[in-house]
C-alpha cells in the first residue's frame, strides 16, 4: 500500500537508511514496498537486493519534485520501466536549469501517480492516477472524483521512521535551503505524519473507500523488477577483436613483448608465473578486460597523460607486463590470487589514478571510443559526518560560531566518525548534546 517511500538517498530530506525502511515495513506488516526517492535511484539496487532478507517485494520508482514541491511519482513496472524512468531522470540532473514540468511524460511500462490537489483538474491517462493522502479523504468526498474511483490509489508518503526523524529531517530542510530552521517555510519541509503506518491501520483510515485499497494493490501487483546478483557471470565485454580466441594470442603476445621492457634477465620464476596467470584468466573470461585496459592506457601514455595503477591488480604480473601498473609482483612476492582465483564469484577490478589533467581526456576518450551505453562513471556521495554535523547544525539553530567550533572540536578526529559514534566516546560531548535536545 506505500507507492512513495523516501530512503535518505532522498538527499538533504529522507532520513531513513534502506535496509531500516526494509525492517519498518517488515515490522508493520507490510509485504510490498515502494522506494521513490527524490530525484534520486541510487539506493534501488541496494534495496531489491536486500528487501528478501525481509520477504519484502520491492518496487521501484521515482519522486520528481522541485525543491521539496512534489510534481508525480514514475513507477516502474518492469526493468525495462525503470530504465525509461531513468533516461527521463537524466535529463534534470545534467542540466539544474530544467524544472520538472507538472504533467509527467509518456514513458512505456511506467505508473505515474499525481499527489491530489482540491479543485485541481486533471487530466489522467490510462496508466496515470490520483494518489489520495489520508488527510484528503475529507475533501474526496466534495471532489468530482469521488465518483471516478477507478482511478485513485492511496498516498501515504513515508520520509522518516518517527518525531525525531521528523526532527532531523527539519534540520536537514533548513542546511538544505541555507536558513535558520525558525525561518524555515512549510513548502520545504514536510508534513509529520510522513511516516509509515501499520498495514491494518493504514487500511482502517481508508475504509470508506476500499476501491482505493483495491486499486493501489492491483498497481503494485503489476510491478516487478529483477536484477542478478550473484556475480558469477563476468558482465565485461566478451571479446575485444570479436574473437576470444585472438584476444588470448594478443594478451599473451603483449606480455611477452614487455619482459623486455619490464626484466633485464627474465628467470624461469618469470616465465612460470606468466603462464599460470594467463590461464587462470583465460578460464575466468577476463582476457577482454586486460586488453581493453591495456588499451585506454596505450593511449594515455601516447598523450603523455601520467596514471598510477594501484589496488590489488598490482598482484598480477600480466598487468606489470602490459603497464597497467608498475609494481613488480614477483619482486614484491604478491600472491596473484588475491587479485583473480578460481573461486572468487565477483570480478575483479583494476583501479586505476589519473592526473587533473588527463583524467576527463581520458573519460572523453573512452566513451568516444565504446559509446555511452557501454561506459558508465561510478557516483559517490559526501556524506556529513560528526563535526560537518555540529557546524551544519549550530548554523541553522543561530547558534554562536564560536560555541559550535568549541563543541566540534571535541569530536575526535577518527575518519568517518559519525555523531553517534562521538557521543559514545566523549563524555563531554554526549552530556553537551543532552543540555541541547
């Protein structure tokens, strides 16, 4: 029955980790699940992934807003819905000009779900609703569409688990939109009661209009996304000259050749540990994958790009050879195996340091080179950590710069560190933050 769950991927306002809003639902009875996330898919995989721990059928979606002023929810009813929903997506996160328009596109294998607005007219489609919040049943009843039942789902938005993520999602509000949380407005945050519900008592506040329950459990009936997670499949490109055989002629040719760039006098240590690496990753699948990194950094060095190959890829004497890195693993006694063996299930990585200069060159190039729908960069989000949290805080709360810096700077200085984690630590701290709340 919940179509719009926030995790706190739903940056600067959802407050609740993925696998916590897994355990909420599991605790309340729930046993499917929406996650739309604002503006944001980034938990999706981490919560199909760990919503059968909780016997959970997840569903997923997204929540196009602008700023904190909800526009409709896409809903997914398949992969290849979710796909569309984030090409759609897209859009809006490369260009912050754009502002999401009030009528949603039309996007195949899609659901889209419109927040109910009193006196509004719409216009809906087939595969478009009205999603009625508990709080709307009242006008519903005066509404034009309380005759049009077929076409209205339930709308209990979940942003936090309880007050105090209320509370943290205000604070998270007022740093988002640089004010002080007394000064912060309605429209931005909000409302208190976006928060998850026991499933009976969620059907108990609909009661008088149980086509809604009918109609919001159908939808999500007809939504299923699947992803393979088990890893033992390598998901690189099969072949770089299209011909698996040649690709192993070639990587053991290109090792071969850089013995003389590499060894003085290369030992039969040498030749051993050669061979055994490439079996193994011609019997893992992985001879693309060598190639193809041999080959971006073949054109990094033609343009005098400098690069540092660093992780556990230096283990391997193939990748020396080829000079993906430059650590000598025999030299070193590096146990190949660490990188690629036959018994690990998830590929392995190479990971690979450019400098300022070369890096987007080099980003450019390797899209130019396997088109956009090959290449992908990995995102990474900063996350506000105990001292970050104290400064943020005290600034929305007007409190004196020099009070916040005091108490920050009895947070000890662990990386990562979280607050809860200082507290725990640092008794002054704990009895500080105690006075406060």
């Amino acid at each position: 029955m919940y179509l719009n769950c926030h995790s706190y991927y739903s940056l600067r306002y959802g407050t609740i980790k993925p696998e916590r809003l897994l355990a909420i639902a599991s605790e309340n009875g729930i046993q499917t699940l929406a996650l739309t996330d604002i503006n944001n898919t980034s938990a999706c995989l981490d919560f199909v992934r760990l919503s059968k721990n909780y016997k959970i059928k997840p569903v997923l979606g997204i929540d196009f807003r602008n700023r904190a002023k909800q526009q409709f929810i896409l809903i997914a009813k398949n992969n290849n819905g979710f796909y569309n929903i984030n090409q759609y997506l897209s859009a809006f996160l490369h260009n912050s000009d754009l502002e999401i328009p009030e009528q949603a596109p039309q996007l195949e294998d899609t659901f889209v779900v419109y927040p109910y607005t009193h006196n509004k007219t719409y216009d809906l489609k087939a595969n478009e609703f009205l999603g009625i919040k508990p709080q709307d049943l009242n006008h519903l009843k005066f509404s034009k569409w309380h005759t049009f039942r077929s076409k209205l789902v339930v709308l209990q938005t979940v942003s936090f688990e309880n007050k105090k993520g209320f509370n943290t999602h205000r604070l998270l509000r007022a740093i988002d939109n640089n004010t002080l949380l007394s000064k912060l407005p309605k429209t931005e945050q909000g409302d208190p009661t976006d928060k998850m519900l026991p499933y009976d008592e969620l059907c108990h506040s609909y009661q008088e209009f149980p086509e809604l329950l009918e109609n919001t459990s159908s939808l999500l009936d007809n939504c299923s996304v699947d992803f393979d997670f088990s890893q033992e499949v390598p998901n690189n490109q099969r072949s770089y000259t299209n011909n698996e055989l040649l690709d192993f002629k070639l990587l053991k040719r290109l090792a071969y050749q850089g013995l003389h760039y590499r060894y003085k006098k290369p030992g039969e240590r040498i030749f051993k540990r050669i061979e055994k690496e490439l079996e193994i990753i011609k019997e893992k699948g992985f001879v693309s994958y060598f190639l193809i990194n041999w080959k971006i950094l073949k054109y990094a060095r033609s343009k005098g790009y400098f690069y540092v190959g660093r992780g556990s890829g230096a283990n391997s004497i193939i990748a020396y050879l080829l000079r993906i890195t430059d650590v000598d693993p025999v030299e070193l006694d590096l146990y190949f195996e660490r990188f690629i063996n036959l018994y690990r299930k998830n590929p392995p990585d190479f990971d690979i340091d450019f400098d300022v200069e070369g890096r987007e060159k080099v980003i450019e190039h390797v899209r130019e080179k396997y088109g956009d729908k090959n290449v992908c960069q990995i995102s990474t989000f900063g996350s506000l950590k105990a001292k970050a949290v104290v400064r943020g805080v005290a600034r929305v709360l007007d409190f004196p710069y020099s009070e916040a810096d005091k108490i920050a700077k009895l947070v000890p200085n662990d990386l990562n560190i979280t607050l809860d984690q200082a507290l725990a630590k640092v008794p002054e701290l704990a009895l500080l933050a105690a006075e406060g709340s």
